[in-house]
C-alpha cells in the first residue's frame, strides 16, 4: 500500500514573515496590497533603500516566490 503525505497548510501571514526575513539582508520587503494597490495585485516587493516597489505579485507569485527562497518547505502548502 502506498501512502501519499498530506501537505501542511501554512498562512499567508506565516509565509510573509519567512519571506521577509529572507529578505531584510537584501533590504527588501514584502507587503500585502491594501486600498487601491489592491485593484493591481495582492503583494508587492519592496526596496527599503530606495522605496520604490520592485515588483507587483498575485497570489500565487507571492507562493512561487515563497518556493523559490526556500521560504516554504515541499511538504507545506499555502493556505486558501
């Protein structure tokens, strides 16, 4: 019998902070869209030396990003 693993859900809230702390050596930051940045996207990426947004996110780059930085481990999964 095979037995598959269930994936862990983790927050968004969880993943942000692993991300961003990921990140602060680089001085960057991700937020979460609010007001009227949330029309164009649900993150943004941060440079904090300059201010100025660096990149646009939607949820699912937000997890790919995640993934990419190793911010989320292959048995977790981003919670919907």
């Amino acid at each position: 019998m095979i037995m598959t693993r269930r994936k862990i859900p983790i927050t968004e809230r969880a993943l942000l902070q692993r991300i961003n702390r990921k990140l602060d050596e680089k001085h960057e930051k991700v937020h979460k869209a609010r007001g009227m940045v949330k029309e164009q996207c649900d993150f943004y990426r941060l440079n904090t030396s300059t201010n100025t947004v660096m990149k646009y996110m939607t949820r699912d780059d937000f997890e790919k990003f995640g993934r990419k930085l190793d911010a989320i481990r292959e048995y977790e999964i981003l919670d919907h």
